[in-house]
C-alpha cells in the first residue's frame, strides 16, 4: 500500500470517528448521589433558601499519610463573596510546574533539594519562585527551612480542584 492510499485511509477512519456519536452516559443508579441525596436533606433548594455547595474526601496521599475534609457553604454566601479573592489561589495553581511540585510533595520529596533534582522543573532560583507563589497562596507551608508541606486542610482541596479542572464525561 503506498503513501497516498494509506494517508487516505486514515482520512477514512478519522472522518468515521468524528462522525460517530459520544458514547452514552452511564444509567444513574439508586444511591449514586447519596452525598447530593444529603446535602439536599440539609440545605434544600426552594424558594427561600438557595441550597449549598459542598466538597468532601477521604484520602490516603503516597507517602501514606491519610486524610479527612469537608467543606461547605450556602450558595448564598457564594454569590454575595468577592470571586476575585480566589484569583490568587487560582494563579498559584495555574502554572505546571507548580503543580509539579506539589505532586511530587505530595509523593514525599520535602526540600528545595529534593525538588531542584526533578526533571523539567527549572532552577534552583526558578523552584524558590514557584515555592513561594504556592505559600502564598495558602497550598503550602515550611514547617521548618527549606523543607515544604501541603498543609493537611489543603490537601483534599487541592484533590478537589484537580477534579474539577478535569472535563465532565
């Protein structure tokens, strides 16, 4: 099969692929929104309240530490907040290579050390930068020099950032 027939024929299969519906979503089954089922049960959505917001985990990060959080807030208090607040947070976690360096201090390395001998993180100078945005910005602490921690009411809120910044299927 020469060049042009096979260039073709995976012009053929793509067109086929992106002419083929999604797939469908999975059936919902009873008890699949027991957490949603709950959160209605304490703040239900009527004409006098607004419902809430709420995040929650249960987690046992590589290092083996485990961890337990939840959060929430009434809608209300959501649409009343100043939304620019977060931008911080959010700027602190809008760049790879930090995100990098809190999953590799989440795998166990804890000092600038550590974290300069990874690969495609930059300088030593360039890590400092980054480590600084991240404490600024509350995702992480040195509980002594040099050496770097998610603090434990981060973690399961950086997880659930991660999960919302991943595409809905």
């Amino acid at each position: 099969m020469g060049l042009e027939e096979r260039v073709a024929e995976l012009e053929r299969r793509m067109a086929e692929l992106e002419a083929a519906p999604a797939p469908p979503a999975p059936p919902v089954g009873e008890g699949d929104f027991w957490a949603l089922d709950a959160l209605k049960a304490r703040h239900p959505v009527t004409r006098e309240a607004d419902g809430a917001v709420l995040f929650t985990g249960a987690v046992r990060v590589p290092t083996g530490h485990h961890y337990e959080w939840q959060y929430g807030l009434p809608t209300e208090t959501l649409f009343d907040g100043n939304w620019s607040e977060a931008a911080t947070s959010f700027a602190a976690l809008g760049n790879p290579v930090r995100l990098a360096l809190l999953r590799a201090i989440l795998d166990g390395l804890r000092t600038a050390a550590e974290l300069a001998a990874l690969d495609d993180i930059g300088t030593t100078g360039q890590i400092y930068h980054h480590l600084r945005q991240l404490t600024a910005a509350g995702w992480l602490h040195s509980p002594e020099r040099g050496r770097y921690e998610i603090p434990a009411g981060r973690v399961v809120p950086l997880l659930v950032v991660l999960t919302a910044a991943r595409p809905v299927t």
